[in-house]
C-alpha cells in the first residue's frame, strides 16, 4: 500500500479524535465483515482479537493468538477497505518494552493507523503487569508511535481481570497519558457514572467498549460522560455466530430452514462488497 494512502487514513483518524462529537469504530474479524461496515456508513474501522480467535476455532485470550498471525488478519482488513483501521494488539505480545515497540513497528508497516496495548499479562497469578512496568511498555510503544505515525491506545485491563479498582485504574490511564499514549480505554467500567468519572480524570481521549456483558448506554449518554470513541469488541463477531447457532439448532431440533428469511440476501451481499471495492479504489485513485 503506497506511503500516501495510509498518511490520509492516518490524517482522517486523528481528525476524528479531534472533531467535536463521539463516534463509533466498530469491530469486524474478516475482509467481508470490514466490506460491510464500511458500506453501512462507518469513518474508521478496529480489529477483534476476540473475533478473529473465535473464527480461527481459538479460545480469545493472549495465550490463544501469534504476533504474526493477528498482523496478517489485520492486513487483510486494511487492505480490503479505504477506512483508516485500528488494531487489537493484545499484550504487545511480548512482556518487555521491545515488544511492545516492535509490535508497533510492524503494525505501521502493514498499513494501521493505530492500536491499541494492554496492561493484562496472560499470568493467572498476576494478571496485570506491575505498575511501572505496564508505565515503561506504554511509553516504549508511543515512542515507536510518534515517530512513525500512529495513533496509540493504552488500555488498563483491572475490571475484565477480576480487579474493580477504580482509583488504580485511573492512576494507570493518567500515567499512560504521561508516557505518550494517544486515546485512553479501560474496558468493563461498571457504571454510566464510572465512565465520566475517567473521562474527567484525564486530558486524552476515551474509548469505551459496548455489546459486551453488563449495562448498556446510548451515544447520546456516552457523549455526555464525556466518551470519544466507542467500540464494539467482539460483540458483532458473537451476534454472527449467535445467528449461526440458532439456524443450525432450528434445524437439528425441529427440522426446518425458516431462519432463512432473516439472512442476508445473497444479492444484499453482493451489493456490499461491491460497493465496498468501488469506495476503496475511489479513495486509491484521489490519493
């Protein structure tokens, strides 16, 4: 992919930090998935590990996914799409700063304009990294991410890890703002109020998870707590294969092919991606 067209992507996705108003950067797990949210409307695009794990036959976890292999996925849908495409890169999939630096490095080589890394640790006895440690991973990822042109998310990982801590949380988002990071994220907040109470806390932008368990709260909500950015995590990737589940189910159980009606229209999808590869080669051609 040539230099320019990912320095527009890049332009558009920090332009969306910067405009007033919240938006969504939902989550697709494969190339035809990315086609159809590009096509429905949506201005930037964010890889699920939790997705592309579960399409894999693979348990959603650090332990569960390759360096390698989510870059590839990820590549597959940046380059399927004209969206600017952030990346679920887990752990930096590595414990030390140079990991976290050189999964940085490669995600700008295959065309990402952001991405975000983690503070969970894929230990069970200690399933967040220590605190200067966590510090030191952010800071050596947003060195990378200065210099080459990406837009970095430091994710504090307490409330999916079974540690409700809130003022422990919001002492790592402000430290990860310090060492460089771009959009701040703690997934799993438990409460409307939990949420602006971070989003006040600190400079940065927030992006926040919905679709996962727990309460759910509108745009208009999440604006006024003071969110940025919403994402859907593997939530869309779940809704699919719950449809998938009910249709095999109703077939086994009761012997009829009625979920039918509610699939997509084989021509609806057709439509989709071809739509999708005239936007792409239309934003390669003004660039």
């Amino acid at each position: 992919m040539a230099n320019t067209t990912r320095d527009s992507k890049l332009e558009t996705f920090r332009f969306l930090h910067e405009k007033p108003g919240i938006f969504v950067m939902p989550n697709p797990w494969d190339a035809g998935s990315a086609k159809i949210l590009e096509t429905v409307g949506f201005e930037s695009l964010a890889t699920t590990s939790a997705g592309y794990a579960f399409s894999q036959g693979l348990q959603d976890g650090i332990a569960g996914l390759e360096r390698e292999d989510v870059l590839e996925n990820a590549a597959e849908i940046v380059n399927s799409v004209s969206l600017p495409v952030s990346a679920d890169l887990e752990d930096g999939f590595g414990p030390i700063p140079q990991d976290c630096a050189l999964t940085i490095e490669r995600a700008v080589d295959i065309g990402l304009v952001g991405g975000s890394i983690e503070d969970a640790s894929g230990n069970p006895e200690r399933p967040i990294f220590e605190f200067s440690l966590a510090v030191e991973r952010v800071a050596a990822a947003a060195e990378i991410a200065k210099k080459r042109g990406f837009v970095l998310t430091a994710r504090a990982e307490n409330y999916l890890n079974g540690r409700p801590d809130l003022d422990n949380t919001i002492r790592r988002l402000q430290a990860f703002e310090k060492a460089g990071a771009d959009v701040l994220f703690a997934p799993g907040l438990p409460s409307l109020e939990a949420i602006r109470i971070v989003c006040n806390s600190v400079n940065k932008p927030v992006n926040v998870v919905m679709g996962l368990s727990g309460p759910t709260f509108t745009l208009d909500e999440l604006q006024n707590a003071g969110v940025k950015r919403v994402s859907v995590g593997g939530s869309f990737a779940r809704a699919a294969l719950g449809a998938l589940y009910n249709a095999a189910k109703e077939i086994k159980t009761f012997g009829t092919f009625d979920y039918s009606r509610d699939a997509m229209p084989h021509s609806k999808v057709m439509q989709f991606m071809t739509e999708s590869t005239r936007q792409m080669e239309h934003r390669k051609a003004s660039d």
